[in-house]
C-alpha cells in the first residue's frame, strides 16, 4: 500500500468502527456538567488541601 493510500485510509474512519464506538451520539448537557463537577470538586478540595499548609505558614 502506498503512503498516499495508508495516509487516506487513516483520516477516514470507517463507518462501523463509528457505530460501535458510539462516536454519533452527543452527551447531554446534564451529563457534561455532571461529569465536570466529578473533576472540579474533588480538584478545587485537593489544591486547597495541598496550599493551606504555605497559607497558614505566611499569615503566621
């Protein structure tokens, strides 16, 4: 197979891989926001967790 060919075949996806994949579908506006507030909480309480310790030293 020649380059040009192999280049062609991979910047298009075959239809059934799409399908099992489940690439077509969209995520909810819910379920986005959801999932974000999954990462950001646990996030935000770890970084404030990790800078009270320099906050408190400062102030002191």
């Amino acid at each position: 197979m020649s380059r040009a060919r192999a280049a062609q075949v991979l910047q298009q996806p075959e239809r059934a891989d799409a399908d099992e994949l489940h690439l077509h579908r969209r995520v909810a506006p819910r379920d986005l926001l959801l999932a974000l507030t999954y990462v950001v909480v646990p996030f935000s309480i770890l970084v404030q967790r990790l800078t009270i310790g320099a906050v408190a030293r400062r102030a002191a």
